[in-house]
C-alpha cells in the first residue's frame, strides 16, 4: 500500500467518493471566486456616498430623520416638524433622474408608487400635490427662503445656503 503512495501520490489523494482532491479544488474555485467578487462589491456599494442629500430650509431644528418619517413627509402624511414648524415639501418633476433616485435610494419606493400616494391624498381630499420645481437652482432657492422646507438634490450641487439632512 504505502509503495502505490510513494509512485502514484495523485491516486492516492482520493476522498471517500473517488473524487480526488485537486478536481474538488477545481469545482470550488469559481463559486469561492464568486463569493469574493460579491462581497467586494457590496462593500464597496455600501461605502459610496449617496448621490441625492436630503436638503431643508437652514433654521430647521432638525439634523437627522427617520426613513419612515422621511416617508411620511414625502407621502404628504406629515405635514408639521417635531417643533410644529409646517412642512412644505419640494420635488423635481417626476422624469428627472434626481426624483428617480432620490425615490429609489432614499425613500427605497418607485417613484410611480410616490405618485400614486400622492394621487391618492389629493383625490380623497386629505392632502395636496408637493411643490413641483424645474430645477435645481429653483429647488436651491424655494428651499434657502421657505421656513420648513424640504427637498433634495445631488451631492455636487450642496450650497451653504441649505442644511443637509441625514437619514438614520
């Protein structure tokens, strides 16, 4: 027995099966690389910083929110801040990319699903439409002069003239 190890040591590193050592190697290689290759990616997506900020009016008391109440103010739900400051809410229009991933990435909702709720306050009487603005400079201005304003918009078009929200 020990001869056949000393001439043949490939036949001899055999598992119980009959499956040998370096073929179990070759059939886990790619689904450990795979394994790899995701977590590197998910680590990486989790580090980024986000594309669209959460912007409101500079005297608010606020500097951080809730999703869900992010949700509820965008949804037209919450109408009042903590302080029962009125809540006046701005958005691009709905074909922008910004509006797409501003409901996308921080609302984590679609944005026909953001309209449908929006629809759906306004034709139930309970609620109105959100200000609809066509630009960014627009959304920088209503949102530096109006008390309680909120809105968003991309992280390379931050002024001081606003307070970023952060979202917890």
């Amino acid at each position: 027995m020990f001869e056949s190890i000393r001439l043949y040591p490939v036949s001899a590193m055999k598992n119980l099966s009959g499956i040998s050592i370096f073929a179990l190697f070759w059939r886990a290689c790619p689904l450990y690389m795979l394994a790899v290759f995701l977590f590197t990616a998910n680590s990486y997506a989790d580090t980024q910083e986000p594309a669209v900020v959460v912007i409101t009016f500079p005297a608010t008391s606020e500097n951080v929110i809730s999703r869900s109440s992010l949700r509820a103010i965008f949804g037209m739900r919450l109408g009042k801040w903590p302080v029962d400051t009125p809540v006046k809410v701005f958005v691009m229009k709905d074909d922008t990319p910004e509006h797409s991933d501003f409901s996308k990435n921080i609302l984590q909702v679609f944005p026909h699903q953001l309209r449908l709720a929006w629809d759906r306050q306004v034709f139930s009487g309970q609620g109105q439409y959100p200000e609809q603005v066509a630009s960014v400079q627009e959304m920088l201005s209503k949102i530096a002069s109006t008390p309680g304003a909120i809105g968003y918009i991309k992280t390379n078009e931050i002024t001081k003239n606003v307070r970023i929200l952060q979202i917890r």
